[in-house]
C-alpha cells in the first residue's frame, strides 16, 4: 500500500463514498449512487506531488484497458475525484429516471 492510501481513503469516506481496497490492477473500487469508478493511489515521487510510476503489471494492463483510470496522489485530488462522481452518478441517474419515465 502507498503511504498515503489511507488518507485518501479517509477522503473519499468522508465524501460518503463507499471504498473497496483491491490490489489489481487498481487499488480502490468506489461507488456512489449506484456509480462505480476505479481510482489508483500513488504516492508523491516530488515535492510537486507527481505520482509515482506505474507498476510493470499496471503498465501491461493499460497497454488493453479500455476504461478510466483516476490517479491520486492528494486528499484534495481525492475529494475532487468525489465531487466529479457524484455529479457523474446524479446525471447518469437522471438520465435514467427521464428514460424511465418516457
């Protein structure tokens, strides 16, 4: 685990978002409103907070992986991928309600 991982954790939990730790190929399932997105924690490699490289078993998976992956690195970034979720999870929710209701 990164050694900023349970922070972000603690972030995005704060955010009412529910978190699974897995370990691959991605460290966090999360979920909110019936939306689920990966994120991957990487801990800060500079003082500009870059993230640490990718794994050689996560490169080879990007090399096919057809999704999103959100890399974080900051609680802020955490609490930013939570806010972009959430608004994600009512417009798609949204979306289905008016299709629902057609």
């Amino acid at each position: 685990r990164d050694r900023n991982e349970r922070d972000i954790v603690e972030a995005l939990r704060n955010e009412d978002l529910h978190v699974i730790h897995t370990d691959q190929p991605w460290d966090l399932v999360c979920s909110w409103g019936g939306y689920v997105k990966f994120a991957e924690v990487k801990a800060p490699r500079n003082q500009r907070m870059d993230p640490e490289a990718f794994s050689h078993a996560q490169q080879h998976t990007l090399e096919t992986w057809k999704g999103h992956i959100d890399v974080l690195v900051t609680t802020k970034q955490a609490r930013e991928f939570a806010e972009r979720m959430k608004s994600e999870a009512r417009l798609l929710n949204a979306a289905r309600a008016m299709g629902r209701a057609a």
